[in-house]
C-alpha cells in the first residue's frame, strides 16, 4: 500500500470496509458477492482495481466478472456461427453452481473466488496498513446501514436471534431449543445463498401439532410460524423474514452455531 496518495488510500479503505464484512458474513463461502451498491463514490472500474491490487496477483481471491462476461460473449459467437457451445456453457454452469451465484448476480455485483482460507486475516491485516493513515469521516451512520442496506439477521442455534433495520433500530428474541420458530430459523439458515423456500420444504423441518385438526397443515403450519417470530421479535411489516408464497428471509444473515 506504499506510495497510494491519501485519496486512493481512503478508496481502498472503502473497498476494505465493505469487502470484510461481507467475507465475515459467509466466512466459509467459495464464493463472494459484493453488491456494487455498496461502494458509494466509487465507480465499477475503480472498485475492480482496488480489488486486484487487493488480490495480490489472484492469490488471495479471484475478480471473476470479466472472465463470465469473456465467457458469455464467446457462447454468443459460437451461437451466431453454429458451432457447439457445450463445453463452454458447461464451464459457466460449473462457475457459477460451485460459488453459489446465478447469472443474474453478475448485473449488479462484484463475483469472487476465494483462493485462499487465511483470506479474512489477510484483509484485517491490509486494513492496518491503512489505519490511521485514512481520515475517518464524521458522524459516521452504522456500518450495517452501508454494509447491510436490508438489514442483518444475527443468529444462535441456541434460538438467540438479533436483527438490525437498515435504519438501525435492534430487535431481539430468544426461541427455545426444539420450538418451531428456532427449528424455521436454523433451517433457513443454513445455505446463506438461499432466500426463499416453498412450504413443503418444512414438513419434515417443524414439529406437529399434538392433536390433529383443520389447522395442522404445512402451509398452515409455516404461517403460525412466521407469525410467532414477528411477533416476539416485534418486526416492522415486511422486514427479516415474511410469507408470500412461501417464506422469504429478507435480509442478510450471519449465523453462530
């Protein structure tokens, strides 16, 4: 980081800022998405470099975005002149199942392949390189109202569950161990790629009612649910975790088994 005048270093720490906290997320995850959004100030470009100065020459993770759009444009090629494009499209495929990512995550993120486990510790220390080197802005707002603009879901298999608004505002509640809020949230948890799950998926997830009745249903089963969680957790309308046709996490999620 030597020789970065002070306005290029306040960029990298920018980057930094928004790229641990989300690696901090998902610390296990292959792969990393980094909603440009995020990156206030700073255009796609200028945030692509940083990353590969970050990357020290695709060591640490890989900037994946113009690799898939070199690969996509060689598919179109291929498509136009009749050739096969098989092989490619699989390698695309290949890409994007193994990290998680679908193709429409490419429009609005930066996609990275993590290469190395020590990565996290890597960036903390690149971070204090920078400190104190950066002037910090006054008056700061909360890192989850930037970093986690749709709030943040903080949960414990114990049933210790935490949510942040984007505005900041904090809402906890405690589920008890084998009670089906807890069982609903440690099972929505578990792939933090996933934001959506239909009804049937929790008929072998949540425990039965004790006697039977017009209201033991899944679907049914599913709704109580949520409506207990929003209702402890007193959750503003459509914040955290609602049903549509289905259940949807609305937020991001890190979880401490």
């Amino acid at each position: 980081m030597d020789g970065l005048s002070p306005e290029a270093l306040e960029k990298v720490a920018k980057v930094l800022k928004v790229f641990t906290v989300r690696i901090e997320t998902n610390p296990h995850s292959p792969g990393i998405k980094l909603p440009l959004r995020l990156f206030e100030g700073l255009d796609y470009v200028e945030v692509v470099d940083i990353l590969k100065l970050l990357a020290n020459n695709d060591s640490l993770f890989l900037v994946l975005n113009e690799y898939l759009k070199k690969i996509n444009r060689e598919i179109d090629v291929e498509i136009r002149t009749g050739r096969d494009f098989t092989v490619k499209n699989n390698l695309l495929k290949d890409v994007y199942y193994r990290l998680g990512f679908v193709e429409e995550d490419m429009q609005e993120n930066i996609l990275l392949e993590v290469k190395d486990p020590l990565l996290t510790n890597k960036l903390m220390r690149f971070q204090k390189q920078i400190e104190g080197r950066v002037e910090k802005p006054k008056n700061h707002e909360p890192l989850v109202n930037s970093t986690f603009p749709d709030g943040l879901l903080e949960y414990k298999s114990d049933g210790d569950t935490k949510y942040t608004s984007p505005s900041g505002k904090k809402y906890r509640a405690k589920f008890g161990k084998g009670t089906n809020p807890n069982l609903l949230l440690l099972y929505v948890t578990q792939d933090l790629h996933k934001q959506s799950y239909q009804f049937d998926e929790f008929e072998k997830v949540l425990r039965k009612p004790r006697s039977g009745g017009e209201h033991s249903g899944i679907e049914n089963r599913v709704r109580n649910t949520v409506q207990t969680i929003r209702e402890k957790m007193d959750l503003p309308d459509h914040e955290m975790i609602d049903i549509d046709y289905g259940v949807m996490l609305k937020c991001d999620v890190q979880v401490k088994r």
